[in-house]
C-alpha cells in the first residue's frame, strides 16, 4: 500500500488512534490534515507528524467550521483522497442517569459531526477516493453505561448503508473501521475506578487475548482507504481480536 502524493484528512487526529492514523498514512507518504479542538495538543502532533501534515483547530459539529476546514483544503491542494472521520466522543453513563445534555452531546459527536463531515467533503474527492468512518464493537455490543454511546456508532452504520447507494457510481468509497477496546491514553479515564479489572475483562474477551494497540487500528484504516480495498465499499469491518464474534 502506498499514498505518495495523496491528500487526506483525519478529524480528531491530535491523540489516540486518530494520532495512529495520521502518523501511518504519513509514514506512507500522505500528505496528512489532522483536525483537533485544542491548539497546543494540535501543534505538537503536528511536530510529531513533521513537514508532510499540517493541522486545522475546528469542532467537527460546527458546520462553519467543516466549511472553514474544506476552503483550506481546497485552496491550498485542491482535492481531497481520503478523509478518516475518527472524532468523536463516549461517555459511561446508565440508563438511569442518561440526561438531555448527554444525549445530545453524543448525538453532535458521533453522528451529526461525521455526517456533515462526509457530506461536505464529497465535492473535494475524485473516483477513487474512500471515506474511513471509524466506528466501535459497542454498535453491537454495547456494555452497561454504553446504550448511547453504542446507538451513536449503530446510527452510523445504519446510514453508510444508505450513503453507499446516494452516491452510487460516484466512483468514491465509505466504510466502516469498528474498534474493539484500544490502549490509548483516554481508556483508562473512559472506564472509571474499575479501570483494571475492567481491562482484564476485554482482554479475556478477545480471541486474540488482549486488547488493541492504536497502530493496528491505523493499519486497518489504511488498508480501507487505499486502492488495495477497491472493490469493498459499504461494509463494516471490526478489529477487535475477535471479541464481536464471542
């Protein structure tokens, strides 16, 4: 696989697997966008990336912001190859305690901010091009404190199906990367005091008998967005050891 002289774009790519992700596609000669809400964490993976990315702060639910994002895109390389739509956001909380502000927080996210990130970046992109949405196991099997986190990611599964077809014979492709757990620096903090005793229970769940590392995520996107992944589209690919089908 190779993306020499590609231009891509990955949202939420200033840490975590978003991080991975712009560093592999860099590493095969990428030219990488990476997008993130903090400035200082944006600039120092932007240092770590070195002179093939540059990053743009934006809110990808901020609709003026996505417009902002795709002008510079378009001004300064006039096409987009392949957009990585990784932000997002999850949080542990029960039905019991599920609030609006919660709701709707998750909702903007996770599906609001990539659809609109999907949608106005179509007329940037060639036959040829590929969309990575990444998703989560928690679309199918969501544990307890993860009914509106996982019915983010199921919603978005639900409407790639119905992308791929709105946008039959364009030539451009959307698929889906779900994620088991990933150990970045944000899971033990997502998953509370119980952290370890938590981790030793998705390891065990996995076949594989551990949990992921954000590399191997990075590789499965960027085997979907390059031409060695032609001919699949619409399709929902879960790296996760193994653990979806247990």
């Amino acid at each position: 696989m190779s993306f020499a002289d590609k231009v891509a774009i990955v949202t939420g790519g200033s840490s975590g697997i978003g991080l991975a992700i712009a560093q592999e596609l860099a590493a095969q000669g990428a030219h990488v966008i990476i997008t993130g809400r903090k400035r200082e964490k944006l600039d120092q993976a932007v240092a770590m990336l070195g002179n093939s990315a540059e990053g743009v702060q934006a809110e990808m639910s901020d609709l003026a912001d996505l417009d902002r994002l795709y002008a510079h895109v378009k001004a300064k390389h006039g096409r987009l190859d392949l957009l990585v739509a990784n932000a997002g956001a999850g949080e542990v909380v029960p039905l019991q305690a599920i609030t609006e502000e919660h709701f709707d927080r998750a909702f903007d996210a996770n599906v609001k901010g990539v659809t609109f990130s999907v949608q106005k970046a179509l007329p940037l992109m060639a036959p040829g091009s590929a969309v990575v949405i990444i998703g989560s196991t928690s679309s199918i099997q969501p544990g307890p404190g993860l009914s509106v986190y996982g019915g983010t990611k199921a919603a978005l599964r639900a409407m790639v199906r119905g992308w791929v077809m709105d946008i039959k014979g364009s030539g451009i492709r959307i698929n889906i990367v779900s994620p088991g757990p990933v150990d970045t620096a944000s899971l033990r903090p997502f998953l509370g005091d119980q952290a370890e005793d938590a981790l030793a229970y998705l390891a065990g769940r996995s076949t594989i008998g551990r949990i992921g590392q954000p590399e191997e995520i990075a590789r499965t996107v960027a085997f979907l967005g390059s031409d060695a992944a032609s001919y699949i589209n619409g399709t929902e690919l879960f790296a996760d050891g193994g653990a979806a089908q247990v």
